[in-house]
C-alpha cells in the first residue's frame, strides 16, 4: 500500500503537475473541513466531469457547459462526503463519455493518450496526485486509461452504486467505479461505498484456484509484447497448481459487443440530447455521429438487443464454467500515440455488456516504457473477492513508481 496522499501534498502536486498534465478541469481554492474517524477521513478524492457537484462546475466535458453549477450532489458525491472524503476537484473527461478527447495526457508519456472517459482521474492516480479517483465505464471508460497510466481500474458490478446525478451516456451500461493506486484503496472503496461499512477490515488475499481464459477474436491482432506477458504469466500460474483454461464464451464477443453498439447508440440518442436541449450541438463530430446513428436505428433492433443482453445477464454466472476468475488483457495494446483516439475498449466490452465486476492491475512496462494492464473479471455481486485475489496478484507482479511529470518528459 502507498502512503495515503494528504490533502496538502495533493494541492501541491496538483499545482506543480497538472499544467502539463491537465487532468483537472477545476480545482477549488479551498476546502471544507471534514469530520474525523470516518472511512474516508483525510482522503482526497477527485471526482469525474461527468459526475455533478453542486458546489463545483461539472461541464460534462462539453465547451458548451463550461461555468454550470448542478443544484446539487451526484448520490456518489453525497456517499463520499458521508464518509469523511474531501472532493479534491474535478478531472477531466471526454465530452459526454464519449470519444472526443480531452487535453489530458498520459503522465508516462505525453505524447500518448490516457485512454478516456476518465482520462483525467486516471492520470491524476498515476501521477500520484491523489490515491483515488471516480470514473463512469459505458465500455471500457475505467479498465482501459487505468491499464494505459500504470494504475488499478475498478469497476463493479452493474447496479451496484447508483448513478442518480451522473450524466447518462447508455443508462442499460452505465457504470460508476474508481481508479486507484493500488488494491488496497480499492477495497477500501468497495466496503466503504458498496458495503456501506464504517470500520474497514485490513485487505486480504486469495489465491485463485482455477481461471478462464479470455480469448476472443482481438487476441490475434493484439500486440505480441501483451501477448506474450500473459501467455508467460499463464506459464507461472500454472506452475503454482492454478488450473488455467480457455473460455468458450470467447467466441460470443462478436455478438456481445454487436448488441453493445446497438443499445449504446439508441440511448445516447435519447440521452444526450435531453442534456444539450434544442439550442445546443455536442462539439465533437464522434458525439453527433453516435446520436445520428442511435435515430437512424429501429426501435425492433434495439428491443432485440435489450432482450439478449437481459439473457446473457442472466446466464452469466454460466460463462465462467467452475473458474473463480476470468483472466484477460485489459486493452490489445498499451496507450496507443497520438491524443486524437483514447484507444481500443474491445477487451473490456463483454464485461460493461454482462455487468460483470472487472479490475485491472499493472503488469509491469513495455519496452517503451508504457504500463501494461491485466483485467481481472469477477463473479456478479463478489466483488470483494475479485479484490483480494487481484491483491494477489498485485504483489506478484512488479509495482510501478508515479512517473516523472514534465511537458518534455518520456519522449518518444
């Protein structure tokens, strides 16, 4: 476990990062004080864009929104409060949750995407800014910048923390979850806003006994380096008794992410709009072409995969055969270069579109000192033993230091 970041250290660092960084789109003057000897007491949290805040703007990362005070806390922000947290600040988010970037950029290299939505809470972990951060995952929104900066991503299951006050992209897929710097502050979420508990039990760990595979068809075209990492840590896991066997659900993903793409257009062509109202236009062409896809689809196609996605969410649990876990990449590559794209969700699809409790850890650096993530997925409504067994892994597999931050730092 990392020192717990204070409030204090976590104003400096922000102050001296995050020009270059841009991971917050709001930082207030000061703070309140909170009530001591609570979960949270002393613990700087930041909180996504998407997320509303009654005494900080929330822009939803739309240019048009800039300056809006909601009139009042996000469920999620009210918990947090309740349990001694002080919102450190606002993190930046692509617009709507959706595809079009924000200024973040990724703290190992600059020149990198942090991935996105939460592309900010992502980078202000990694950075060792604060040790947690909310973020929202439609389809891959928490797993995949949290691979991308070096830190744990984890998002539970469907359901489990209300998302009342937080900006809808696709309400059927919607998830709130956090990013953290390690698995401890993630369990320490989990009992704290799930399990609602005021005394926090040390983090434990399991040892998982046997795992499935996950395979599908973006394994091939994934990179070798990733590919390579997680067939030799197979290799490991077996050598210590772990039973590893590919899945045979792999082989729904087309159809999974299919159905996925549907619902998720339908909706934001009905969410979005209600938000930006007659007289305004998202700024970013990926977020007008997902609402004019959602309108061009029929509501038959849209019912079709509302009903198969319900099926396949109630036949989940069947997916995992007898395995305590689902082992797999958590992106087919490390952050790719460039800020224009926040990179490829496809490994982290399946598991928004079942509801399924999912967590990455880092896995160590590429051989361009990127981090590699590894995405752990779990059984519905267990998420405290997804938790202790990511633990597992986590100190098993090397732990990475908060990178250098500059505008210059880690060029390619």
């Amino acid at each position: 476990m990392e020192n717990a970041r204070t409030l204090c250290q976590a104003t400096r660092l922000a102050h001296q990062y995050n020009a270059h960084l841009k991971a917050f789109v709001f930082l207030p003057k000061y703070y309140p004080q909170t009530e001591a000897g609570l979960p949270f007491s002393g613990i700087p949290i930041a909180v996504k864009d998407l997320v509303e805040t009654e005494d900080m703007p929330t822009a939803y990362g739309c240019p048009q929104f800039e300056g809006h005070y909601p009139m009042q806390d996000a469920h999620i922000v009210r918990q947090l409060k309740a349990a001694g947290a002080t919102i450190f600040g606002k993190t930046a988010t692509t617009e709507f949750a959706w595809r079009h970037p924000a200024a973040t950029v990724n703290p190992w290299n600059v020149r990198h995407t942090p991935g996105g939505s939460s592309s900010g809470s992502a980078a202000a972990v990694a950075a060792g800014i604060v040790n947690i951060a909310i973020g929202t995952q439609t389809v891959g929104s928490i797993i995949r910048p949290a691979a991308y900066c070096g830190v744990v991503g984890f998002k539970p299951t469907y359901g489990q923390i209300s998302v009342e006050g937080v900006q809808p992209l696709a309400h059927s897929l919607d998830h709130i979850g956090f990013i953290t710097s390690d698995c401890h502050y993630a369990s320490l979420c989990q009992q704290a806003i799930i399990e609602h508990k005021t005394e926090i039990a040390p983090l434990t760990t399991i040892k998982p006994q046997q795992i499935g595979l996950y395979f599908p068809e973006q394994w091939q075209t994934a990179d070798e380096e990733l590919k390579s990492l997680l067939l030799n840590l197979v290799n490991d896991l077996e050598e210590q008794g772990i039973e590893c066997k590919p899945l045979a659900c792999s082989e729904q993903n087309a159809d999974w992410l299919a159905a996925l793409n549907t619902i998720l257009a339908v909706e934001a062509s009905q969410e979005l709009p209600a938000r930006l109202g007659p007289d305004r236009k998202p700024a970013g062409e990926a977020t007008a072409a997902l609402i004019q896809l959602g309108r061009e689809t029929s509501q038959q196609e849209y019912q079709a995969a509302i009903t198969f996605m319900q099926q396949c969410r109630d036949q989940r649990e069947s997916y995992f055969a007898d395995c305590d876990l689902i082992l797999s990449l958590a992106a087919p590559s490390v952050a790719p270069a460039g800020l224009l794209s926040t990179g490829d969700a496809s490994f982290c699809a399946a598991w928004s579109f079942l509801g399924l409790p999912a967590i990455t850890v880092p896995a160590g650096l590429s051989t361009g000192r990127l981090p590699i993530g590894l995405q752990l997925i779990g059984h519905s409504f267990k998420e405290s033993e997804l938790i202790s067994m990511a633990s597992w892994f986590e100190e098993r597999l090397p732990r990475l230091k908060a990178p250098l931050i500059s505008g210059e730092n880690n060029d390619d």
